[in-house]
C-alpha cells in the first residue's frame, strides 16, 4: 500500500472509476491538475510581485514576469516529471493544496494583520495536503 496518502487514492479511485484501465484518463487529470498549479503558480506570483516591487514595475511587466515565472513552473523537469508519472499524483495535489495555502495566507499577512480571517480555509488546505504526501511541510 505504501505511505498513507488518502486524498490521492480517492483521486486515483475516481480515475478509475471514470476510465476504466485507460491511461489515457489519468494522464489527462495529472495534465489538468499540472495546469491548474501553474495557475495558482501565476496568481502566486502576481501577489509576491505586486508586494515587492508595486511602485518600480509597471502593471503589465508584473504580469509578464508572472507568466515567465509560470511558464517556467510548468515545463521544469522536477514538475513535469510528475505529470508523465500516473503514480506520482500526489506530488501534484501536494503542491495544489500547498500553493492554495499559500494563496490564503499572504493577504491579510500583507497588510500587517496578526490575525489570518481564512485561517481555518488555510488549516484545511494544510491538512489536504499532508493527506496527499505525508512528507509535506510548511
């Protein structure tokens, strides 16, 4: 059975339910969960940028350097890897659930609030991912 990671087995059983003993299938879930990190990679990215370097860059140079820096996400080795790779899902949803925590925990940390108002949507998607690969850490 291996490591214990329930939220990829769900996904894996869901696959398998959906198309059968085709890979073709699986490798389309591991694609679009791939894009829907380099996605969340961008918005990322966008954040830091914009809390960086708000007053020397203009708008649309922040943008482009966010695609770059997504692009870049989404064709390295170490990513794609994961993707060719049916057993690897959960290296995918780690890092989904992990850039969604993310997400939620830079903006009221932006603004110099101690409190987190999402804090209990940051938790879960904590959990969701060690649920996905127990070596995930924050």
């Amino acid at each position: 059975m291996g490591p214990y990671q329930p939220l990829s087995w769900v996904t894996m059983g869901m696959d398998s339910l959906i198309w059968g003993m085709n890979p073709f299938g699986y490798h389309l879930t591991n694609v679009v969960l791939h894009s829907i990190n380099a996605l969340l990679f961008y918005f990322l990215c966008v954040r830091l940028l914009v809390l960086a370097v708000r007053s020397s860059l203009p708008e649309r140079e922040i943008f482009i350097s966010a695609g770059f820096a997504a692009l870049f996400f989404a064709v390295h080795p170490l990513r794609v890897e994961s993707v060719a790779w049916l057993s690897d899902r959960h290296d995918i949803l780690s890092c989904l659930f992990y850039l969604l925590a993310i997400l939620l925990y830079i903006p009221p940390r932006s603004t110099g609030g101690e409190n987190i108002p999402h804090f209990g949507s940051f938790t879960e998607k904590c959990w969701a991912g060690i649920c996905c690969r127990s070596q995930l850490s924050f």
